[in-house]
C-alpha cells in the first residue's frame, strides 16, 4: 500500500498554483527591472518592438529566474522540509521528481525563447542558465561560497537582463557604455545579496553554508555591502560626467547621497536593519540603475 501511494505521488501532475509557488514571482521583479533598464539604454524607440519587449520580459522574469527558483528549491529540498515543510516540495505539493523536471523544462523554454531574440540573447541565457544550476546543484554548489554565490545572483540578476534588454532591441552586442553600466551594477548588486543573508545566519552556521555574515560576522559583512554597492555608484557617476551626461551623474549622486543616510541607520544594527534597507536604498540603487540608462540612451542609439 505504501509503495502505490508512492507511485501515485510520483506521477500526479503538480497544481498550477503550486508551480507558479515554486517559480517565486516576486523575485522577478529584479530581472526584469534590469532588462527595462537595458531597453532604455539601447536607445531603440519602444512601441516599434513590443513582441521583442514581451519575450523579454517573460525571459528575464518567469523562465529563466523562475528557472533558478525551481532548481534552487529542489536541491534544498532536504533542508527545507526541516526549516520550511510548507513549500511546494517538501509539503508534497510538487510531488516526485517534478521539481527537478520543472526546472529542466523551463530551461529548454527559456533557451527557445531566446533563441527568438538573437544569438547575443541567447549565448546570454545559456550563461545565466549555467550559472542558475551551478549556484544550487552540487558538485558546484556555490551558494555554499558567499564571494561566488552573491557574484553569480548579482550578475544574472541585474547584469544579464540589462544585456538581454539592450541586445535584444538592438539587435547584438550592446555599445561599451551599456556594457560598462551592466558590469558595475552587478557589482553593487553583490552587496545587496550580502544584505539578503543576514536573515538566516544562525541557520548558514549550522548548515556550513558560507554566507559572507557567517564567514566575517554581521558587522564587517554589513561594511563590506555598503562599500560594494556605493564604490560602482562612484565610478558611474564618473563615468556619465565623462560621457558628458552631468545631470544624470547629479542624480545619481542625490540617489547614492540618500542610500548613504540609510547605510548609517543599517551599520548601526545591520541584522535587525537589513529588510528595511533592502526596502529603502535598494530602491534608491535600482533607480539610479534607471537614471544611467536614460543617460546613454543617446550614445547607444547615435
């Protein structure tokens, strides 16, 4: 009796609220946030292409960090039934081996969609994929590392999209302005992923997941964001007063100006402040993100 109430587990079909539970929607804000930044970047008129900006947004959001949220959510499944037994896998909701078979479909959906959108958008999936599996799937595993862990979120997070965004309007590789933003706002993004860390730090300790609060401590992590998201903001800003867009760097000062007020009242208790930062200056970040876009929407578009 056991091994057909298994079977039949095995091979139910998971509800489509259960699936889209996996998928995790509200993290796709930040992708597709990203990819809008690099279609304001390209310097391409918008409403000439709304099937390019529809594939793209459902690239960047539902497939391919949906694809990250399902995998992630398999290969901590073991853990999760312990610490949090109602999500999809560990509650029963995706049963079998669903999950992992969602997150392969989504891959090869992911790829196809891309391949739609240019060659440059799709070599950029196949590296966010990459990077999606080898962040939770063992042997790579490097959520266990918080330098690469945080690297590779902050990179398919923000850098990729904004590249998608910008190359699929334009048709390739993007100008080295677009490049250059895309790069230094992933970098930044590496803080705020540190900042995501320190609501489970007792649990990283327990598990040896080296999370950058559990390797330094809250207090020298909480440092080590600050830095890692304001020192790109600078170069940005010096970046766009060289590229002769001054107003653009002044807001972006005025924008990295209020985070640094906020960065205070976090430093001052980083673990209990965290979630409201990442609320506040988060926001200020992602805005500034939008503000350098608009200041090459020129330079991409000639």
């Amino acid at each position: 009796m056991v091994n057909s109430v298994s079977t039949r587990s095995t091979f139910a079909l998971p509800a489509p609220s259960a699936i889209l539970e996996l998928l995790k929607p509200i993290t796709w804000f930040a992708p597709m946030w990203a990819f809008g930044c690099g279609v304001v970047s390209s310097g391409v008129p918008v409403l000439e292409h709304l099937d390019l900006l529809a594939l793209g947004v459902a690239l960047s959001g539902p497939l391919v960090c949906g694809t990250s949220q399902a995998v992630n959510d398999w290969y901590d499944r073991h853990v999760d039934a312990l610490n949090e037994p109602n999500r999809p896998i560990p509650s029963g909701r995706i049963p079998g081996r669903w999950g992992l078979a969602i997150g392969i479909i989504w891959s090869g959906v992911s790829l196809i969609v891309a391949a739609l959108l240019g060659q440059a958008v799709f070599w950029a999936a196949v590296f966010g994929l990459i990077a999606a599996w080898a962040y939770s799937a063992p042997p790579v595993r490097l959520k266990r590392n918080g330098w690469w862990g945080n690297a590779a979120v902050g990179l398919c997070y923000e850098g990729l999209p904004w590249f998608t965004g910008a190359a699929a309007l334009q048709g390739g590789v993007p100008s080295t302005p677009i490049l250059l933003l895309a790069l230094l706002y992933s970098i930044g993004a590496h803080g705020i992923m540190t900042l995501n860390d320190f609501k489970s730090v007792e649990g990283d300790l327990k598990m040896g997941i080296g999370s950058l609060p559990a390797k330094l401590g809250v207090e020298r992590a909480a440092l080590l964001a600050c830095a890692v998201m304001a020192v790109p903001q600078i170069i940005v800003i010096a970046l766009l007063n060289s590229w002769d867009r001054p107003y653009h760097a002044l807001g972006v000062v005025a924008l990295l100006i209020a985070q640094g007020f906020l960065m205070r009242r976090l430093l001052k208790d980083p673990k209990g402040q965290a979630a409201f930062y990442n609320a506040t200056g988060t926001t200020l970040y992602v805005l500034g993100m939008l503000v350098s876009a608009f200041a090459v929407r020129s330079i991409a578009g000639g």
